[in-house]
C-alpha cells in the first residue's frame, strides 16, 4: 500500500475528520506530509499518529529537510518549525528576530538556546527532556509541559515561561 493510502486508513481508524482525509491524497511528497503533520500537530500528538514504528520505517532519512526528525542527532538553528521524535538528540538555537515553535517528544532530549530578540515555543510531552537558556534578557521562550516531560533551566532566564499540565497531551 502507497505511504499516503496508509497513513489515510490509519487516520480514519484513529477519527481523521473528513477535511483532512481529503488532504491526503495519492501523490502527496514528503515536504508536504511534513507540511500537514505540522498543522495538525495536536491532533497526531493525542492519538499517536503516526506511530513512532510508522515514523521510523516511513519518515526517517526523508523528513529532516523539512523540521521533522526522527531518532536524530542534529544541530537546528532557526527553523521555523521544528518535531523531535522518537530519540533525538538535538542542539537548537534561536537568536536575532528569529521565531519558532518546537514539538519535542518520547524519549528526545533537546539543548536550546535563545538570544538578541528571538521567541521560541516548546510543546514538550512524554518522557522527553529540554535544557534551555536565553542569552540577553529580550529572548523569549514559552514551555508547555505534557506528562512526564523534564524542563532545567541552564541560568535564570529572564524571558522563560514554564506551564506545566497534568495531561500527556494538548
């Protein structure tokens, strides 16, 4: 079965609504399944999917060009948007006016650093890890925190906000 046909069964099985099903038509690249996992974030997020497995036979070696990694060790700076799955191991900075949002979760462990203006979002979930640090007091980073997810501050970071929930996910 073609990736795109499989990942619409598995959707529906997990209550993909109509608009979206439409959305995942035969052909879709891989530049845009990033695109809509992006966009529906809270939705893959709360029903896990795709599954890491999925991920890591579909996705791996394919989707990094686009913000989403899988089981990476990499270095990001400045992207836009930006999903750890699976067990990365990443260093992301931040800085100038740059702005991002980042999804970070399993057993992903993420090094950020924002400085000079940048404003950065961290979803964090599972059993996922985030060390942060701004540099300058007009950085600014918002974490959310989701189930047993750990957040350390590496300095007392002027512009950071942690909230933390008691749910594992949005």
């Amino acid at each position: 079965m073609e990736l795109v046909e499989q990942l619409k069964k598995d959707g529906i099985g997990k209550g993909l609504c109509r608009m979206w099903q439409m959305k995942l038509k035969p052909g879709t690249d891989m530049k845009s399944l990033v695109g809509l996992f992006i966009k529906g974030i809270d939705f893959c997020i709360a029903n896990d999917y795709p599954t890491l497995d999925f991920m890591r036979q579909n996705f791996k070696g394919h989707c990094e060009p686009y913000g989403a990694y899988v089981d990476d060790d990499v270095k990001v700076d400045n992207v836009p948007n930006v999903v750890m799955n699976g067990d990365c191991k990443a260093l992301v900075l931040y800085d100038r006016y740059n702005v991002g949002n980042i999804y970070i979760r399993h057993g992903s462990v993420v090094e950020l650093t924002a400085a000079d203006n940048a404003f950065v979002t961290v979803d964090i979930f599972d059993n996922a890890k985030l060390y942060v640090a701004t540099a300058g007091c007009k950085a600014r980073v918002n974490v959310n925190v989701y189930g047993n997810a750990v957040v350390e501050k590496a300095n007392e970071c002027v512009g950071l906000k942690i909230r933390l929930t008691n749910k594992k996910t949005y």
